[in-house]
C-alpha cells in the first residue's frame, strides 16, 4: 500500500493530505524525521517486515479481534443493527498496540537501540513499554509530573515493564513540556532513539505510518462483515483524540464511497465552555506538533488546554487526514458531551456485559443517536477501540457524587 496520489484521501510524497499534514519543523529535526520517512518507505515494501509485524498480531495481540453483533444493545435502541469491532480484546486492552509494535519493528530494523515519547495519562506509555518489553529495546517516557502522579498506576506499569519514566518538571508540568522534554532528547541522540508518536499526528511520516500499522482494524473488518452480512456497512463510528483508532477501522473503506464514516470528539462540559476537546469542530486551520491541521487555540494563539472524561481524546490537535476527509466531505465529524458519553457506558455495560473505555464510550454515544433513525436493516459498525477496566474508579465515583 503506497501514499502516492493514486488515492485523494492519501497522502502526497511529501505528507500532505491536500492542504493538511506536512514535516512543520524546526532544522534540527528535520534531517532525523526524513530518516524515519526513509526507513518507513523501504519498511512496508518490505514483505518480511509485514510479515514480522502481522505475526505478532496475531500470536500476541490476538487479532483478529471480534465483530460483535451487540444484539441487545440493537433491541435497546431500536434501528440500525450494531457491531462492535472488539479491540478492547487485544493485549493490554486498547488498540495502540497495534501501532506500537509497528514503531518498535522500525526502530530495530533501523538499528536503534531505544524508543522514546511523551505520554499525558499514560496509555500510549505503557502500550510503547510493552512493545520495547517484547521486541527486546530500551523505552524512555517522558511524562509531565503531574501526570506522574495523577496516573500512578501506568508509572508502575511502564515501570515493571522496563521503561525509564522521566517525570517533566519544568513549566506547566503536563504533557506540552512532556512533548519537548522528549523532542530535546531525541534530538540531541537521533542516532540512538526513534520518537515513536503515539497517533496519527505529528510530521510525516507518521499520520501516514500510524495509520497503515491501524488499518489492520479495518481491513478484518471489512472482511468480517462481508462475511456475516454479505455487505458493507450503513456507516462506521469511532472516537477521535489524535485519531488514529478512527483511521484504523476508516481506512479500509474510504474507497467505499456509500459507507459513511464518522468521527466523533469529546464536547467535555459542552461546546459554549472552554472545558472540551472538539478540534475539527471548533478549531481553526494551524500548526501543531510538527504538522499543519486544525488546532484548538487559546486566546494568545497557543494549543489551548483541553478537556474530556476520556483522558486519551483530549487533545488541542487532530490528525491531518482527518481535516482532510472532513474538508473534501468523505468523512463527518460530530461531538459528545462527557455526560452522553458517561450514559453510553453504562448502557453497554448494562445491557451486554462489556464494559468499555470512555474513550470508545464517545463513539457509542454517537451510535446512541444515530441508531434509532435508521431503518432495521441498516448496520453500523463501532470501534470499541478499549476496555473501560481502567476508568471503573472513576466513574463510581461520578456516579456516586
Ligand atoms: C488513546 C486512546 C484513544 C484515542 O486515541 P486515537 O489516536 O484518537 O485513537 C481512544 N481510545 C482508547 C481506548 C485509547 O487508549
């Protein structure tokens, strides 16, 4: 699979999805990211390195993962029939393995001996820190010391697992002087380290790279539903942070062009307070992380501070791509409140004994609404992109208060 512009939902030889995505940076990283561009070319026209990276997916992520027919939630709801694609099954519960084991392949085969990256709430940390764990490399995390001690138990996770965590005290202490706590490191030892971004996002190559390691979730799916319907799907859901869940199960069917396909942002406390995290909602066109997307920003012109109950979407950024799918009208992007989300939750774990992430429970808010006004034979396919095991405290005690 090439990024040349045989397809117009892919990206040019230079990163750019239209007008969105790009290498935005300054001349100190530009010479290590073209390495990595380099790396990646060669790499996935490699069939032994796609060999490599769909053995482990299979042998110890477990894929393929299910399609679930969520047969009482679609009695519940009334409408539409909805499947779950099940990747909070995967190891360690979430689909970033996916892309991290990619990245930690890459990093060996380019003879580096370490991966680093900056983690907020520390899922992409640990999902890095159990692929360094597996493919035998050393794993820094750079981690604002807030974080460190608001996510204790990723700390010891990442810790047990052989990372070096290295709490950021400078500034605000959060995942923006995280970022370029990392970025400097890497910078000073390009030669050692591959930064191993933990989305869609960032400077090419990686929106592109992130995306080809998650397009596992929609080419099974893809498949699995053929198999189970004898046709496609009505419309795709999933939830976008950085996006790169939603692009996994999108990218399959973007040629498919009577499948719609929706993403779905954190609306936090509500689009009129500064409490959310809808980007490709409320954002303006703008440079973020090394890549020109939409951005949410605060008054003085900086990534804004951000909100959601689902610690892994919020983010003031969005993968180039996806302003891209939004702009040329492939894709469409709606938003859900935290309290939409904290129903939906509860109605999955209720009414079919699976309990997924508020991060995922975006998405099922959004099939939420949508369900019901489609006719019985109509279908949705949902990316239940994680297990919800790691927000139970949490929402007991929202519920409670
Ligand atoms: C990190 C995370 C997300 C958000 O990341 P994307 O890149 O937008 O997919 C969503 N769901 C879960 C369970 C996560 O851990």
């Amino acid at each position: 699979m090439t990024d040349t512009q045989t397809s117009p939902y892919r990206a040019d030889d230079r990163g750019y999805f239209g007008e969105f995505g790009g290498a935005v940076l300054p001349p100190f990283l530009v010479e290590p990211m073209a390495e990595v561009a380099l790396a990646y070319d060669e790499a996935k026209r490699d069939p032994a390195f796609q060999e490599e990276l769909q053995a482990l997916l299979h042998r110890y992520v477990g894929r393929p993962s299910l399609l679930y027919a969520a047969e009482n939630l679609t009695r519940e709801l009334g409408g539409a029939k909805v499947y779950l694609k099940r990747e909070d099954l995967n190891h360690t519960g979430a689909h970033k393995i996916n892309h991290t084991l990619g990245e930690a392949l890459l990093a060996k085969r380019m003879g580096k001996s370490k991966v680093i990256a900056e983690t907020g709430a520390g899922q992409h940390g640990v999902a890095l820190a159990t692929a360094a764990a597996l493919v035998g490399l050393e794993c820094e995390i750079h981690m604002g010391a807030i974080d460190v001690e608001k996510q204790h138990p990723n700390v010891v996770r990442m810790e047990l697992l052989g990372a070096k965590v290295v709490p950021v005290e400078r500034g605000g202490r959060s995942l923006k002087e995280a970022v370029d706590s990392a970025f400097e490191v890497y910078a000073a030892h390009p030669e050692e380290y591959l930064f191993a971004i933990g989305s869609v996002v960032g400077p090419h190559p990686f929106p592109s790279m992130v995306r080809d390691f998650q397009s596992v979730v929609g080419r099974e799916a893809r498949a699995q539903i053929l198999e189970a319907e004898g046709r496609l799907p009505d419309a795709l859901v999933a939830c976008v942070g950085g996006g790169s869940n939603a692009m996994g199960l999108f990218d399959a069917f973007l040629e498919d062009e009577a499948v719609r396909v929706i993403g779905v942002e954190p609306a936090g406390e509500g689009l009129d307070t500064d409490r959310h995290a809808a980007t490709m909602t409320l954002g303006v066109t703008g440079d973020i992380h090394g890549m020109h997307t939409k951005v949410l920003l605060d008054a003085a012109g900086e990534p804004a501070p951000v909100h959601s109950i689902g610690s892994g979407i919020d983010y003031p950024g969005v993968g180039p791509q996806h302003a891209h799918l939004e702009q040329i009208g492939r894709a469409e992007y709606v938003s859900v409140t935290d309290a939409e989300a904290l129903a939906a939750f509860q109605l999955l774990t209720r009414s079919e004994g699976i309990i997924p992430a508020l991060e995922s429970s975006h998405a099922l808010a959004h099939v939420v609404r949508l369900a019901p006004t489609l006719p019985a034979d109509a279908i949705i396919i949902a990316n239940l992109s994680g297990r919800g095991d790691k927000d139970v405290d949490f929402v007991a005690e929202r519920l409670r208060g």
